[in-house]
C-alpha cells in the first residue's frame, strides 16, 4: 500500500523572485536519494503559481522515482514551509520493503542459438534473480541482447516477448525476455568509393573474405586499418543490408590525404640549441600505395637531411619495404663529424604489437676526436624489434617502450672494422590515483671492436644530456683521452622521475638519473655520474614540453658546470 500525505502553508512571500528553495529529503541516503532529487528536480520559478504546481506534482515524482527502483510501498509525507526569503519543501520518505526478482526467464532463440558468443549471457546481465528490481538495468540487460545480435550479424532480430510482471503485495517481480535472432548475415563484396589507389590494393586491407560470418568488429578493424594507413584524412565504413538477404555489402567511403604535404617546425633543445625543421610527404606515389618523404633539420650542433621511398608488400598494413639515403653533419665537445648513409629496411609489425626491422645500411663518416682524422667505410646488417603502448594522448598518463637492436660488420663484408653492437631500453609510465606519475627508465649498450679507433661516432656511446644524465652537458660522459672524451664500448643508463599534476596542463616534477658510458661494465662503480633536479611540465597543443634544473652529485671535474637547465619537448615515450 502507498501513502501520501502532503500540508501546504500558503503564505507567500511578495518578492517571490528572490525566494531561496530548498528542498530537504530525510529517510533515505545515497544512491536512492539520489535518484529522487534527480527524478523531483527543482521549481522552474519561484512565482507563487509554480511553486503550488511543483508541490502538488512532488508526489507523484517521489513515487514514480521510488518504483523505477524497485520500491513500490514506500510512505511519501511531504510538507512546504514558506518564509520571508525561503520557501521549503521537506519530505520524509519509508521507502518499505523493495521488490526483487523472483524469476528471470531469458531465451536466444533462432541461429543465434547456437553461437557460442551467447552462451552464458544471462551471466553477463546487471540482472541476477534475488536483486531489487531496477527498471534501468533492466532496460540496459535488454539492449544487452541486441547490441551482441548487431555485432554478430543477426540484423532481422526481434523480441517476441519483452515483460516485467510486478507483485507489490508480494515484494516479486518476474521478468521474461524471449528474443529471436533470426538468421546470421554474412559479409557481402567491400566497395570502395573512387580514390586514387587501386581497388585491388585496398582490398589487400579488408581482413575478411565475402561469405564469412559478419561481425561488428572485423568492421571496425577496417575503418581503423585505413585510418591508420597514413593515405586518408578521412574514412567511413558503412555496412548495408536488405532485410532477409543474409548478405550485408561493406561500403567505404575515402578521402584521400593531399597528394603534397609540407610541414614545418622550430624548436630548442639544449643537447642541440635551436633547429629548424622541414619535411615534405608524398602519401602516394602511385595506385599501388607507394609513398615517399624528406626532411631537413638545422640546429646548432646538428645537421641532417633524409629521403625515403617506402613499398607496401603483401599486407600493406603489416609489411613494407623502405630505402632510406641521408647526410648528417654533427659537432659536439671536441668531436665533429660527417656522416652519409644509405639502407633498405624490411618493415614488420607483428601479432603481438611488436615491430620488426631487418636491414642493410651501408656507413660513410668522417669524423675529428681531438686532433686525430678518421674516414671509415662500414656495410652494417641489423634487427631491431620495438613497441611502445600508451594511452592519454600527446602527453600520455600510461605506457611503456621497449627496444631492443642488434648490428653487427666484418672487413669480409666489405667494412673497413669489425664491430658487434646491441643495444636495448625500456621505458615504463604509470599514473597512480589521478595525479602521481612516475616514469622509469633504463638503457644499456654494449659494442665490440677489433679496432676500437676506427669506431665512428655514431656507433660509440656517449652519456650526458637532455635525455640521458641530466646535469651534464650532452655526449660529455665517457672514457677520455688527454682530456678528451672519446665515447664507450658500454652504456649504462638508469632514471626515476615523479610528477605531481598540480593542474590538467601543469605538473612539477623530481627525477634522478645515472649511469655513463664506459670500457668497461666493470668500470660502472668508479665511474657512475648521477645527476638529480627538479622541473615543470606543460602540456601543450603539441605535446609536453619540459624545462629541469638539475645538478650534478659529487662531482668536483673543473669543467662540470655546478648545475645545468635543460629545455625539451615530446612524449615522455
């Protein structure tokens, strides 16, 4: 049985607009008040006339709030006070005893019957037989059935029987879902609009055949297949059908990224001072999806240009062939050198999210250390394998980055010195509560040569820098000769850093960092360098961008400056 009870006082103030309404509920707490204050709401006005009407319909509101919750005998007592400056509404509500399921009958009938994705999905309903009643999750288990019927393909479904019957005098409701799939649509041909790719090379992309069993995600597999193909700007996949066909056509929709892209960029770092960059991008070359880049980068410390010409194999989505050439011209410390190079890379992005790279490249460097001159002449073979994992956008909140490379030469291959080279790191960030953010990373290295004076460069190690030992200058961390440092035959490299999200665009941050570059693995315990700061985080349009104060621990070497700013941009990844 329901009771209502309500007392109106009609006094109203004169200056009703400048009433304060309140509104106090006493006798339930949390979620079902909270769900009465949704469902009552607030009067529109304080007129006289409305705050009657809102009094009046309060009731039936409380009531209607109440049932879609299960409480179906709840005792509703609500009064209104009106005061010089106030008018209030007070309700006293026993919510009584609530209905609960006494039976829950679903059935699946028809060919998805027998599809094994539907199996147990009573199991996976908000609804279990013995819970309040709660119309909305009742509601949410029925859309439960017919979305899985829409992913798995059964596009003619229906409900034969969709009721709740309620028991109030018996506190028990029975609720039977009786729903018919009908059959299963299978995919039918994939049409793509007009692009400037052959229809035989995006069908390449499609990760199904016409006649299998349609699913909702091997759909949306391809809508991101081809966004991600890096040759449209925008991509609309559209499944069709004919009621009772059983053949649902997949139609796609491209439009094509401009056939000449130019991007420009300027920047600062302190490893290498202001830079200017310029990139060109020719996302296709031809119908066979060949594409093809360059780009140019002048800093202070560093010069480079690079081309590339990248083939799509089999799967254009997994596997492509690259030929890269490029020039680089670098002076840092007492070392300077020029370097061009040129190499075929076998690109494979494998099951697992890992990235495989198998190449040739062929090494040209001149190179001063001091006042010695070296030109070395190198034919390198490698692997690397790569993935990196995150979420939050340009300035992610989880994710982590592992790598791990192999080169190696000999004089038989054509190279001037023989050398073996690994080098592998690992990167993991992690957000724990909605604002502390750590990162930590580690980085090792290790190289073998025959003739260790003939190592260019770019093959030795180095530590020191922006994102290697904050505290000391960039490349200025390694063996040394006569005061001159010449770079390892080993790296090792550790960070901890903690950041605080003081706001969503800001954050303060602590970090450690240490390690060197070495002769030795053994040298690390004499040798290690740590260097610890404090900086600021902002995350900007175009990614985070960081500026540190950081200064070296116990070291007293004359040129080591006394503490050290360091200015970069990009993911923490």
């Amino acid at each position: 049985m329901l009771l209502v009870s309500a007392i109106f006082v009609t006094a109203v103030p004169a200056q009703a607009e400048e009433l304060e309404v309140t509104i106090d509920i006493a006798g339930i707490e949390g979620e079902l008040e909270d769900q009465v204050r949704g469902r009552l709401g607030k009067p529109v006005s304080t007129e006289p006339a409305m705050l009657s009407s809102f009094r009046r319909r309060a009731p039936e509101r409380i009531r209607e709030a109440l049932e879609a919750v299960g409480y179906y005998d709840a005792d509703i007592d609500v009064r209104a006070r009106s005061g010089a400056d106030e008018w209030r509404l007070m309700v006293v509500i026993d919510p009584g005893e609530p209905v609960r399921i006494r039976d829950l009958n679903v059935q699946v009938v028809g060919e998805a019957a027998e599809d094994l994705a539907f199996a147990g999905i009573e199991s996976r309903m908000p609804l279990r037989e013995g819970d309040v009643l709660n119309h909305g999750r009742y509601e949410s288990a029925r859309r439960l059935i017919q979305s899985l019927a829409l992913e798995r393909g059964y596009f003619d479904g229906r409900y034969l029987v969709r009721r709740i019957e309620v028991y109030p005098e018996d506190y028990a409701a029975d609720i039977v879902l009786q729903y018919y799939s009908g059959q299963r649509y299978s995919f039918g041909e994939v049409v793509f609009a007009e692009s400037p790719l052959a229809d035989e090379f995006l069908q390449r992309m499609v990760g199904f055949e016409a006649g299998e069993p349609y699913t909702a995600q091997q759909v949306g597999q391809l809508n991101r297949a081809l966004r991600d193909s890096g040759y449209f700007r925008e991509v609309r996949v559209s499944p069709e059908h004919e009621p009772g066909s059983g053949v649902a056509p997949i139609n796609v929709a491209l439009k094509p990224r401009a056939r000449h892209e130019i991007t420009t960029g300027v920047g600062y770092t302190t490893d290498l001072g202001a830079r200017v960059r310029l990139g060109w991008e020719r996302p296709w070359v031809n119908p066979w999806g060949h594409s093809m880049a360059a780009d140019t980068e002048i800093a202070e410390k560093r010069q480079s240009v690079t081309g590339r010409y990248r083939i799509p194999l089999r799967d254009p989505l997994r596997t492509s062939l690259e030929y890269q050439i490029g020039a680089k011209m670098q002076d840092v410390a007492d070392i300077d050198s020029e370097q061009v190079s040129g190499s075929v890379r076998h690109r494979h992005r494998l099951l697992s999210g890992w990235q495989q790279v198998l190449s040739v490249r062929a090494d040209w460097e001149r190179f001063r250390i001091d006042e010695e001159r070296e030109t070395t002449k190198l034919l390198l073979p490698g692997a690397s394998w790569s993935r990196t994992r995150s979420r939050g956008g340009l300035d992610p909140t989880w994710g982590d980055r592992q790598m791990l490379s192999l080169e190696a030469t000999e004089t038989w291959l054509g190279s001037d010195v023989e050398i073996y080279r690994l080098r592998a790191g690992t990167r993991w960030l992690r957000t724990l509560g909605e604002r502390n953010r750590f990162l930590v990373r580690a980085d090792i290295g290790a190289m073998s040569s025959g003739d260790f004076d003939r190592v260019p460069p770019s093959l030795r190690f180095y530590a020191g820098g922006d994102q290697s030992i904050r505290g000391y200058k960039f490349q200025t961390l390694g063996p040394e000769r006569d005061g001159t440092v010449i770079g390892g035959s080993y790296l090792a490299l550790a960070g901890l850093e903690y950041g605080y999200q003081i706001t969503p665009n800001w954050r303060p941050a602590l970090f450690v960092d240490s390690g060197n570059a070495l002769e030795s693995f053994g040298d690390l315990s004499d040798e290690l360098k740590v260097g610890v700061g404090a900086g600021i985080r902002w995350s900007s349009p175009i990614g985070p961008v960081r500026l540190d104060a950081a200064v070296p621990v116990e070291d007293d070497h004359e040129q080591i400056d006394s503490w050290r700013l360091h200015f970069s941009m990009g993911s923490d990844l």
